[in-house]
C-alpha cells in the first residue's frame, strides 16, 4: 500500500509541475502575440472598415437624457407638487420605457410609485400627454389593455427634434389634471 501511494504522489507532483509550465508557456505566448505590432497592411483596412460603418444606412443613432437631466427633471416636478402641498411620485423613463429615476415624495401613497412608471411609459410610448390618449379610450377601449400602459392623466413626453426621447410620469395627487400639471412641469426644466 506504501509503494502505491508513493507512486501516486509522484505522479501528482509530476503531474501538477507539467500543468504550471504548460500555463506559464501558454500565457507568455498569449502575450507575445498580442505585444506584437499590427502589420503594416492592416491598418489602412481597418480605416476603411470603420468609414463603411460610418455610411452603413442600417443602423441608427439615438439621443437619451442624461442621469443629470432626468434626476433635474424629476426633482422639478417633485418640487412643483410640494408647492401645492401633493404628496406624489415622480418617474422618469428612456425611450424605451426603462426606468432612469423615480422620486417618491414624502407621503406619496404606495399606488404612486407604479403608476408613475405607467404613466411615463404610456406617454413615451405614443409621444402624447396620458390626459390626450385617455381620450381615445372612448374610440379604441382596448387600448387599456397593452401591458405596462395606464391611460390616466400625469404622463408627459420629453421630445427631442420631434422624437420621443423619455416620458415623465407623476401620480398620487387628487386628480389627473395636477399630475400631469407637475410632469409638464418637470418638461419645462429641461428646455431652461
């Protein structure tokens, strides 16, 4: 039993110093490829390259408010709410309706907070006020339907060049109308 066990840590040892020094070549050769310098033929394709990306008619850019811009906006509109004594919560979402900040203002009721989210969502979505698009409920009802969307007033898009870029959404003051009042409000700040 010695003499097996004897073998067996020889043959991890050996086993083990033959691992490193494979590791330890392998990682100098990975380096000594990625040191070496580019060929002199590869650079002018790798300019052309990037000018074909740049005239690719396929993709497309597009503008998204900054934290800064969003958390100003928000705050404005928590602000405008407090001065009116409503107790409610901001949401401020991209483009593409993900959240980018949400201000929930002491005592905002716990309904505010996903509302807020809907109604920023909603008013991205379809680049119109939510007390607009309530309004065509009455021609389209299931409109209601559409996940993530609430259909009340509060909601307001933030454009740029006529293209919606982010939606502002309040909720929890007693009416639509002052929701979407603070929310306007928020829009305003960001074209100061």
């Amino acid at each position: 039993m010695k003499q097996v066990k004897k073998v067996s840590e020889r043959t991890r040892t050996i086993t083990g110093g033959a691992l490193i020094a494979a590791l330890a070549l392998g990682g100098f050769g990975a380096y000594a490829a990625s040191a070496a310098p580019a060929p002199a033929n590869q650079a002018p394709a790798a300019q052309a390259e990037a000018k074909t990306d740049a005239k690719n008619k396929n993709t497309t850019q597009s503008t998204h408010l900054t934290i800064d811009a969003a958390t100003k906006a928000a705050q404005t509109a928590l602000d405008a709410a407090a001065k009116e004594n409503q107790r409610v919560t901001v949401a401020v979402v991209d483009r593409n309706g993900n959240t980018i900040v949400t201000l929930r203002g002491d005592g905002a009721g716990p309904q505010s907070y996903e509302a807020a989210q809907r109604k920023a969502y909603t008013a991205v979505s379809w680049n119109a006020p939510t007390s607009v698009l309530a309004g065509r409920l009455a021609q389209n009802p299931t409109l209601k339907d559409i996940p993530g969307t609430l259909f009340l007033g509060g909601g307001a898009p933030v454009t740029s060049k006529n293209a919606p870029i982010a939606g502002i959404g309040v909720a929890g003051a007693p009416s639509g109308d002052l929701d979407e009042k603070f929310a306007q409000a928020g829009v305003a700040a960001l074209n100061k």
